[in-house]
C-alpha cells in the first residue's frame, strides 16, 4: 500500500516549476480583464464543457461526439427510448455542473460531495451509484491492485482530512495528488476515473484557475504519469495539467479580450520573458506555445461561428496540444517528429466534404526574405491538405488555388508564407516561391485561407 504523502511535500524539477510559475503569471494577467461579462463567461464555459466531457468519457472506452453532448447541453434531459452512451453524456454533463456549482459556492471536498458525484456520473447504469465498492478489484493493465474494499471509508477519510489540512501547495501540484491518490484507493466499482477528473477540476477551481479535465489525445501520457505518481514521480502529472491550463487561460483570454489587448498581453509576456532570461529556451518555448494556443483556439472560434450563423457551411474542427518542450527542441534541431498534427479542418457544404486541411510542426526552412538570422532555429505551422479521401502531401503541399504554406511565430511577431503564384528553378527542379506577411494575425490568416476554400476552389 502507498504512502498518501501530502501535496506540499512533492518535489519538482526547476522545469515544472517553471511552468507553475508561468500558470500564475498568465492567470495573474487574464485576472486583469475581470469581472466578465455574463455573455463572456458564457462564451468560455461552452468553449471548454462540452470537449471537457467528451474527453473524459473518451478516456474510458465510452463513445461519445462534442455534437452528441452539444445536442444533450440544449435540454440536460433524454428520451426515455435514448442509447445508454447518450446516459452516459448527460450523467457527465450533471457531475461537471454540480462539481462547478460546488466550488464556486465555497463548499468544501467531503465525503458526501465525492458521493454526489459519483452518484451522477453513475445514475441509472452503474450498480451502485453514491457508494463504495462491496467487493475486492483487479484494474487490467494497471500496476496495482486497489486496497481491500473494507479499507476504503478509512482511506477516503484520510486523504479528505490531509486534503483540507495540507491547503498551501500550488493548486496544480494539490489537483495532481488528488486525482493521483483517489484513483489509488478506487472506492468505487466503476467510474472511478471521471470522478477523479472532477475531483482534480474543483480543486483547481477554488484555486482559482479553470476547470481543465485531460484531453483523451494525451491518453497514454496521462496513465503513465499517474503510474509515475504512484512512485512519488509527479513531474510528468503535473506538466500535464500545467500545460492543458496554459492553453484553457491562453483561450479564455482571447474570448474576453479584444485583439489589441490580446497582442498587447503577448508582447508584453515576450518582452518580460525576453528582459529575464533571454538566452532561455525555455522561456522562448512558454511564449511560443501560448501564441500556438492562440491561433488554435482562433481556428476553433471561427468554425464554431460558421456553424452557428450558417445553414449551408459547416466546419468539423479538431484540436491536437502543443507539442511539449522537448519535442519542440527536437524540432530545433530539424528532426521529424511523428504525432506532431495541432489541429485539422473538414470543411463542408450542404454537409458534403469539400476539403480538409491540417497545421502541423516542422522546423522552418531560411529564406531568402526572412527578416531574421539564418541561424535562428523557429519551429512554424505547416499547411497540408486536400480532398477529404486525398492523400496529404507532408513537405512539399502543392496547390496554386490556396495560398497558405506555413505560419510561424518569431518573438512577438507572426508570419504567414504563402504561394505568390510564381516558380523558380531550385537545385533539380521549379520550386515555389513563398512571400512572407510580417503583418498577419490569426484572424487575417484564416479569412484568407477560407476564402480560397471556399470561394476559390469551391465557387461559393
């Protein structure tokens, strides 16, 4: 049986740290931009809910779309006829909003609240909702077994009464342990694993930082993490949820901010990482990734805005998390990273696939116009796509009717590459030429690229 510990005594790496200190800096800056609208607040909330939900259940072999938990959002009731995934969704849907509720009306984690959830989460499927396990379990692949069922009241106890006890840690490094230690001891028979991501998200909420669930992309990483944890390694946990509620702050802050403020609060994050440490790739990494979270999330608010004004148009969007710190050195360094899609497009007409793209990391080739040394190593955007059954062509895209072959940031300035329309002979071959827009910004970067899409390409 594991030691519970308390969250004030884990130990980090000076890199983890770092990306704490990083949270408290940006969530210190969007606190700025408060007290927010009710249209502002509601505009966050359903940027973030419904993907927040669909991952969790994703996470455990549960079937559900982010337009299956939209349709549910609308009434927060089902036919009695419905399937038991659309159960599943609205169970969800209910935790999230009484685990939200909860946390912003003060109350403390307790026992009975821990039932509730749970209660939620497993209404009318599981086979005890609200209460504890009656019997011994096995969790398959896991390097553990759980303690006895006749343990857990007293384990629950005891992680609820360090929980309010040791109240000093970073909430981050406090939501790890408690999702690490809950899903240890496995109160109940199932659910276990959304009840844990509840649990971690208010405990970040009455820290003061956005709910953040973990995305089903990162899977794999996040049941290693939680393995290392269960060792008292709890870099890799803690990065995790660090990262995701860089890029959930780095979205909310381009929902409530203008986009003058917005690159006002860059420029000025650039320039203060810069005067610190300037020689720091670390700190150029922070700054970088949060302007990748920003085109991302503009990618993201422009297809929910087709979608919502237009019966004709439609655009299925997927987002992919920034690739981590070493990835993105690696990268540097001109290696080819596999899993290195951001996000990708399907755009549609009348519901019919007209084209689907992806922006992916590529380490950015000099030209001859850049504005900057040769020697700078920048980590851009590159653009692929096609029809929806095409296949992509990775590094050397080809289509003169879209424009758009590459964006990358560079400092506090953003750049878009795209095809003049001209070729020039290479070393063996015609080649392209590129043109670079030093004065783009995510907004402008898509109307152009949708308007080849879909008026150029498309005839619309």
């Amino acid at each position: 049986m594991i030691e519970f510990g308390t969250p004030t005594r884990i130990k980090l790496r000076q890199d983890t740290e770092q990306l704490l200190d990083q949270v408290d800096l940006e969530i210190k800056e969007f606190n700025k931009l408060r007290p927010l609208s009710d249209d502002v607040k509601n505009r966050i909330k359903m940027a973030f809910l419904p993907d927040r939900v669909t991952s969790s259940l994703n996470m455990e072999g549960i079937v559900a779309t982010r337009r299956q938990t939209l349709a549910i959002m609308d009434s927060m009731t089902i036919a009695d006829s419905s399937s038991k995934s659309e159960q599943e969704v609205l169970n969800a849907l209910s935790a999230d909003e009484l685990t939200i509720d909860a946390a912003e009306d003060g109350q403390n984690m307790s026992e009975s609240l821990l039932r509730q959830i749970h209660a939620l989460i497993e209404r009318n499927i599981g086979e005890k909702p609200g209460g504890y396990r009656d019997r011994d379990v096995k969790i398959s692949q896991a390097l553990f077994t759980p303690p006895s069922h006749f343990d857990v009241p007293n384990l629950v106890n005891e992680l609820l009464s360090i929980y309010q006890k040791d109240n000093t840690a970073h909430p981050i490094v406090r939501a790890a342990w408690v999702h690490n230690r809950f899903t240890y001891i496995h109160p109940f028979l199932d659910g276990n694993g959304r009840t844990a991501r509840l649990v971690q998200d208010f405990t970040l909420l009455t820290g003061k930082l956005f709910p953040t669930g973990v995305p089903s992309a990162l899977r794999d990483d996040y049941y290693d993490a939680l393995a290392d944890a269960d060792n008292d390694e709890w870099d890799d946990l803690v990065a995790i949820l660090a990262n995701r509620q860089l890029g959930v702050i780095a979205k909310a802050s381009g929902i409530a901010a203008e986009r003058e403020e917005r690159t006002a609060w860059v420029t000025k994050l650039a320039k203060k990482a810069g005067d610190k440490k300037r020689g720091s790739q670390h700190k150029q990494y922070l700054v970088w990734a949060h302007r990748m979270n920003e085109i991302q999330a503009s990618f993201e608010a422009t297809a929910q805005e087709v979608n919502s004004v237009s019966d004709v148009l439609s655009v299925e969007h997927q987002s992919y998390p920034v690739v981590d710190f070493k990835t993105w050195k690696s990268l540097c360094n001109g290696q080819r990273i596999r899993d290195n899609w951001f996000l990708s497009q399907t755009l549609k007409i009348d519901g019919d696939s007209v084209y689907r793209f992806v922006l992916y990391f590529r380490k950015h080739v000099h030209f001859p116009s850049d504005t900057f040394a040769a020697g700078e190593s920048i980590v851009g955007l590159r653009f692929a796509g096609g029809k929806q059954n095409e296949k992509y062509d990775f590094g050397i895209f080809q289509d003169s009717e879209i424009r758009l072959r590459e964006i990358i940031c560079y400092r506090e300035d953003l750049y878009m590459y795209s095809y003049n329309g001209k070729r020039r002979m290479g070393r063996h071959e015609e080649i392209e030429e590129w043109e670079a827009d030093t004065g783009s910004s995510p907004n402008l970067i898509i109307e152009q690229l949708y308007g080849d899409i879909f008026e150029t390409k498309s005839g619309v």
